[in-house]
C-alpha cells in the first residue's frame, strides 16, 4: 500500500468585519470541503475515515489563525493543518477595521494498493 493524493479541492472565505483570521479560514475550508463529494474510498472499499486530510490555509497573519477550530469542520479522517502566508487584507476607509480573505487548498490521501 501506498498513500497517495486522491483528491485536491479549493476555497475562500472571508471575515468583512472584525479582522478574525479563524473565520474566513474556516469558511474558505467549508467552501472547498462543498464543492465535493469523494466517491473514489468507497469504490475501494474504504471507509471515510481511512482519508488522511491536509489542510493548507494562507492568511496575512498565520499566527492568528486557531487551526483546531479549522479542522473541527473536517466530519471524517484524521487531519492535520499547515497555516501560511498568503490571503490579503483589504483595509476599510478609515483605516479601523479590515477584511480578510483566506484561501485554502485541501488534500485529501488515501492508502492505495501499489500497481
């Protein structure tokens, strides 16, 4: 067996108000999470939570982000997330408040039989 990536989905998401970091990367998760549904484990005869997903989420502020809460989202599997630097912040007008865009890219590995 050897594990390879079977699927690569991606997403947005946003917080318009506030600044949260957490937010918009669990929306950018959900967003890439509901743009599919995997058959390809079941065609093996594999359960859901034989995947093994790797979350990559890009924000300006990567510290800022609480990566359990992200992957809270994730309903099967075991999970792990890698938080960089990336996304933008779009200031508003009098330079109080912000918006954060987060982009995530979610991979998801099965244990495949070897060719």
């Amino acid at each position: 067996m050897t594990r390879r990536r079977v699927a690569l989905e991606m997403g947005m998401g946003t917080d318009i108000r506030g600044g949260d970091y957490t937010k918009p990367a669990q929306r950018a998760l959900r967003d890439a999470l509901w743009h599919n549904s995997l058959s390809v484990g079941a065609a093996m005869g594999l359960s859901p939570d034989d995947m093994h997903v790797i979350v990559i989420i890009a924000v300006p502020e990567p510290d800022q982000v609480d990566t359990e809460a992200v992957l809270s989202i994730l309903p099967h599997g075991t999970s792990e997330a890698k938080v960089v630097q990336g996304g933008l912040e779009v200031p508003n007008e009098a330079g109080d408040d912000k918006t954060v865009i987060a982009i995530a890219a979610v991979e998801v590995w099965l244990d495949v039989p070897d060719r």
